[in-house]
C-alpha cells in the first residue's frame, strides 16, 4: 500500500508527539480554516492526526483538504464501522483537540449531548478518560454568556481550555502555534532538553554458550524504553542501543538493535562517533560472558560440563574517554544492601567511571520481586543523594528526567 504524500512531513520538525494519535475536531467557527495549518504542525511534530469535522465545518472547508493535509480518512458521520469508537474509545487516542470550539459543540460536552460526529467523539473520549484540550472561538458576547461561563466552570477540572485571544469584540481562537505548544508542554516538552542529542542504553545482554544456550539475566528493558520515550517527548533526538528486552521501543528514536554485550560496546564506539550531549547507560549488560562459544550445540550426553567465564569490558569506563564533556548517567542493581552500602556502591562507581549521575536501586528487596513495575532508585550525584520512594517506573523515569534537567547546562 502506498504511503499518503502528507505524511513525509512527519517529524520533520522533532519527534515530540512521535507514537502519539491526536483526533482533531473541528466545529462550524470561521476559524475552522486554521485547522489545516494546526493539523500540519502537530505532524511536523510527528503525531498521526484524525480529523472530525462537524457539518458547519464542511460547508466552510471540503472534508477533502483535511484528507490532503493529514493522509487519513476524515470522519464526517458515524455509521456502522464505529468511527466514534475506533478513535475515542479507552486508550484508543492519546489526545482530544478541539479547534476551534463553538458554544454549541462546548454545551454539548458540558450536558452529555451526543447528536453529531464531534460530541458523540467528545462524549466517548470524556467517558474514556482520553485527554481533551479545546480552544474556544466565539463573538466576545457569547464568551461572556452565563451559560456558557457555567459550562466552561463544569468543564474546567475534568478538560483543558486554551484561552481565546480577545480582538475586535471576538472571542478569536487562539493561534495554530499557540495550540502547538501547549500539546508540546502536555507531552513533556522541555527547554532544556529540546534539540539536545541523548545516547541510551537498555535492555539486558545475551551470551552464547553455544548456537542455542545463553547466559542472560532477567532485565525487561523497561525502564530505559521508558526514559527514552520520555526524552523524546522532552525533544530530545534520542538514539536507543537496545539489547534483547521484552518491551517495544518507543517511537520518535534512532534504535540500534544488539544482542551481546560485545555488540553492546561496539556500537556504543560507533554511535559516539558522533557528538552527544548526554549518555544515558541504563541496560543491564552482563559481567561476563564464555571465554570460548561453540560454535555447534553441545550435546547432552555429559554428566557435567565446566563452563569458564571472562569478565566483559564495561562501557561505562570508556565513555568519558571518548567524549570527555558529555553528560554521563550511570546505572547501579545492587541486591539486599542498607541504604548506606547502595549510596557508596553508588558513590565508588560515580568516581571510578567520571559520571555525573548513578541511578541505583536495590533488585533484591522482596517488595520489588513482588511487582517488578514499581521501584525505588536513589541518585547519586557529586554534592547530594535523593531518593525517589516506591513508584511506577513511569514515575520513575519521570524523577530522572527532572534531576538531568536539573544540573544540565
């Protein structure tokens, strides 16, 4: 199937929304127009826009230009394929804009009223928890209207609202760049971290005994999947060295697949090639791997086999060598140590590899073997120790993220 023309500008501007889907409805103001351009930006940005549009929308702007500029089909009816529930059902979005948004297509989220293709979505998406932003458009008049002050005041903690700007006795909806950075902001975006070139390290290594054994060790990968989706949302241009983890990697990332841990620390050499700014180690690389592999599988015919084992380099030993003003953070899995002994383990590894962060937590704990989605990570840095508490690691990397944002220039 061919690829629709308007998608080659995806990205082409940063990869914020990458893996994000943005349904954009567009009601009957004279604003309508403008949807185009907003629809556009947030692709640049790497979202996948589905446009809804309402009847008075398609009698200002042809359902056909909204095809053109986003390359999906748009929805301007509900029939039997359920449109409102392929795109508005739980977590079937990651977000709801309306712009612009009339008094009516407001009033109508506001009172549960779903008689058109927009608040039947709204009415969905708002059932479902799928988040909704709407930039209202309307004459001064109708903004200041007691109704539509009691909707918006119904509406104001369960939605967002993008203020309009107040120009020649109208309600004017806020500009397409206006909405944009606001969608950004929601998403993570970050000054500091914008346009800054992350190299990351995740999931756990695997060494051959022979063709068909491996040594290996229980990492999913989820944490560092995590951090990177995370930095692309910030704007970061994050490339992904991604060893055998069982979570998919995230959109928006250059990603080098590897297996070994040799394989690990070339590529690593070959990305650092080019200049980044941060180097993030958070894969699970083992210690040490079989000093000779077979090359065939050994039969099973032995009693006992004896297994010799030789240390692997470790990587983060040679970052700073390479790139001696990158920003390094480091990785420390310690198991069943006090606080103590995991803050200087933490600290010994800071000196010994020229860091600038450890991140390190206790895999040993029982409470962490229970639900390995919940963790407790202390940083280390050269002047302070903080600690995180137990958290989702979708928390987790978010408790990262501000500490880098913290001490980065």
């Amino acid at each position: 199937m061919h690829k629709h023309p308007s998608f080659d500008i995806v990205s082409s501007d940063g990869t914020e929304l990458a893996g994000k889907k943005i349904v954009l409805c567009i009601s009957g103001s004279v604003a309508a127009y403008k949807s185009i351009e907003l629809a556009r930006l947030l692709m640049r940005h790497g979202a996948d826009v589905t446009c809804v549009a309402s009847k008075a929308a398609t009698d200002l702007i042809k359902p056909s230009y909204f095809k053109w500029a986003t390359g999906n089909e748009v929805i301007t009816k509900l029939t039997g394929n359920l449109e409102h529930i392929k795109i508005a059902d739980y977590k079937q979005s990651n977000l709801i804009v309306v712009y612009p948004c009339t008094a009516n297509t407001l009033g109508k989220l506001a009172n549960g009223i779903d008689d058109t293709p927009i608040s039947t979505v709204l009415s969905v998406g708002f059932g479902s928890k799928i988040p909704i932003v709407i930039a209202l458009a309307m004459h001064e008049a109708m903004y200041k209207n007691a109704a539509v002050r009691k909707n918006m005041e119904f509406l104001k903690e369960k939605i967002e609202f993008i203020g309009p700007n107040m120009v020649e006795g109208k309600a004017k909806a806020s500009e397409p760049e206006e909405v944009l950075d606001f969608v950004l902001k929601k998403f993570g975006s970050s000054s500091k971290l914008r346009g800054k070139r992350v190299l990351i390290t995740a999931g756990p290594t695997i060494e051959y005994i022979d063709p068909v054994r491996v040594i290996t060790n229980q990492s999913t990968g989820k944490t560092g999947v995590l951090l990177a989706a995370d930095l692309v949302s910030a704007g970061a241009k994050v490339t992904l060295i991604y060893g055998a983890g069982k979570e998919s990697p995230p959109k928006g990332v250059k990603l080098v697949r590897v297996e070994t841990s040799k394989e690990m620390y070339d590529a690593v050499r070959k990305e650092m090639k080019q200049k980044f700014d941060i180097v993030i180690l958070a894969a699970a690389v083992s210690d040490y791997t079989p000093e000779k592999s077979s090359t065939t599988k050994i039969k099973s015919v032995h009693d006992k086999i004896t297994l010799k084992l030789k240390r692997v380099p470790k990587i983060i030993d040679i970052i700073k060598k390479i790139q001696k003003n990158v920003f390094l953070v480091g990785f420390k899995a310690e198991t069943n140590l006090s606080k103590e002994k995991l803050v200087n383990a933490a600290r010994n590894k800071l000196k010994e590899s020229s860091a600038d962060l450890i991140v390190a937590n206790d895999i040993g704990l029982s409470k962490y073997k229970k639900n390995t989605n919940y963790i407790n990570v202390i940083i280390v840095n050269s002047t302070r120790v903080i600690q995180s508490g137990w958290h989702k690691k979708s928390d987790i990397v978010k408790f990262i993220r501000k500490e880098i944002e913290s001490v980065i220039r």
